[in-house]
C-alpha cells in the first residue's frame, strides 16, 4: 500500500520549485495564485532568496506547504494515496493533498500559523535541541525533572531521536542532564523558538479560530495525524487534532509505526529534502522509500 509523506519546517532550500514553475504550466499556474492570496511574491524569496529569507518562518512553512502541495496535483491521476501522514507543517499540506483543504484555505491557514508562531516566538524566547541515542522514557523522564523551567520532548522522529523544546535556559540545563546520562548528543538547533511545546499557546489560540471558521471535508484516505499518530476521516476529529498540534508533540515515530501496522509498505515523500526517508527507514528498514521534489 502507497504512503504519501509530507515534509516539515527545515526542509527548505534556495531554489526549491524552482524546475516545476519553469516547466510544468499547472505549476506555475497555483504558484502565481500563491502569490496572490499571500500578496507578496514567496516565488522570488523561494527560488531566488537567501538561506536566511528562507530561515523566517513566515516564508519557510508556506514555501515548503507549497513545494510538496503542487508537487502532489502535478502528477494527477498517479497521485493514488491509500494513506497519507505530514511531519508538522507537513500535515496540512498531507490534508491538502488529500482534498481536506482547498488549496487556497490550506495556504491561508498556513500563513496564519507561520505567523501565530513568529510572533510567540518573540514574546517568549525559546529553543529546541535535538537529543540522540536515549530511550524515550529517559528523555521523558529527564525533561519533567527540571523544575522552574518549560521542557518537553517536542517531535519523536524515530528510535534514538527525540527534539525537545523549552525555554532557552531550560533546554541548557536538559541537555547537561542528557549528556551525563549518556545521550550521544544533545545539540541545539537553529529554530526560532520552541515549537510544539506550551509556550506555543499564544499561537494555539489564535490558530484555533481560523481552522474553526475553515472548511474541512473528508479526505480521500485516512490522514495519519500528529497528535495521537493515528488515522482520521472525520473532518471535526482532523479539526481538534489540527489545533492540538501547536502545543502537542509530532508522534511521528507511532505514526510510521501504525502506517506500517495498517498496510503500508511504499513511502513516497512529497516536498523538498530527503529527511522523512531517511526517519522512516530507521523506523523500519524494509519498507520501500522514494522521493520527489
């Protein structure tokens, strides 16, 4: 069975898209009417910006929603998901794909989500690090310990990887205590705050209205969302774990886990990078994986 993934914030490079607007007219076609509804041109920033354009969330989520979404309607009838799953960002662009979302409410719903974040972000400065080679429970265990401070495993990306998320003196004392207990490597990384934890609250609440006032309707197949890494179709469920997402962590681990468990067998990674291939075949190493962007 075919999974289709969807990548997240990260996955960005100057001159993505770039060889799809130049000779594909459907794609060229949707990334001018991303131009208009956004009402700035993210086409120059995509494939003639700097890394630091890129960098702003602002521009990263919508140009990466936008790279993996037009890449889906370009191939049409080939595009036949019996399942799909998005890392973050990448699951609106997992629910457009699947015909959830318009494509116009999928890229307006990001925006407004690029910039809840942006603005949380600075009001309250934050990080995140990425932890390698602890058991979960142990990364768990040690992020509830620290007291006075915001810390919680953020995103579960496969066996032996787990970003967590907090403040910044927070996600400093975490990665002490993980290192002494034996993490490979407790790095932080450069991301503008501490996304999928609570501080991302003001940014929750601001997003809850918008995809309350977006329509949703049922998907072609199941979307496996990041919430509780479990198959959805019905369009109020997609809606609550949608809003749920900001502050909750990505279980993408359990997410592949349960793909796998329900059929699939073929990963098809939609949008820039590689990164989602690469987690998938550390989940289980004899699924088949292939990219395109």
């Amino acid at each position: 069975m075919k999974a289709y993934v969807f990548p997240g914030q990260g996955a960005q490079f100057v001159g993505m898209g770039k060889d799809l607007y130049d000779n594909n007219p459907l794609a060229k076609e949707l990334f001018e009417k991303a131009n208009k509804v956004l009402g700035f041109r993210i086409t120059d920033l995509m494939f003639e910006g700097t890394d630091d354009d890129l960098k702003q969330t602002k521009v990263t989520q919508p140009a990466i929603f936008l790279h993996s979404v037009i890449l889906a309607k370009t191939l049409g009838e080939d595009f036949n998901p019996n399942m799909v799953a998005g890392h973050s960002l990448g699951e609106f662009s997992a629910l457009t794909a699947a015909g959830a979302l318009s494509f116009e409410d999928g890229l307006s719903l990001v925006y407004k989500r690029a910039l809840a974040m942006q603005k949380a972000c600075e009001a309250a400065p934050s990080t995140m690090a990425a932890v390698l080679a602890l058991p979960d429970e142990k990364v768990e265990e040690i992020c509830a310990s620290i007291e006075g401070e915001v810390v919680v495993p953020a995103n579960y990306n496969c066996p032996g990887q787990i970003v967590i998320s907090g403040t910044n003196a927070g996600i400093d004392t975490a990665c002490e205590k993980l290192l002494a207990a034996g993490a490979k490597r407790a790095l932080k990384l450069k991301v503008g705050g501490a996304f999928h934890s609570p501080l991302m609250e003001p940014a929750r609440a601001e997003l809850a209205e918008a995809i309350k006032n977006t329509t949703i309707n049922a998907p072609v197949c199941p979307v496996y969302q990041n919430v509780n890494a479990k198959a959805e179709t019905d369009p109020e469920a997609i809606k609550a774990n949608l809003v749920a997402q900001l502050t909750a962590p990505v279980r993408w681990t359990q997410t592949v886990e349960n793909m796998i468990a329900d059929g699939a067998d073929h990963f098809i990674e939609l949008g820039p990078g590689a990164v989602l291939q690469g987690l998938i075949k550390k989940v289980n190493k004899n699924v088949r994986t292939e990219g395109q962007s």
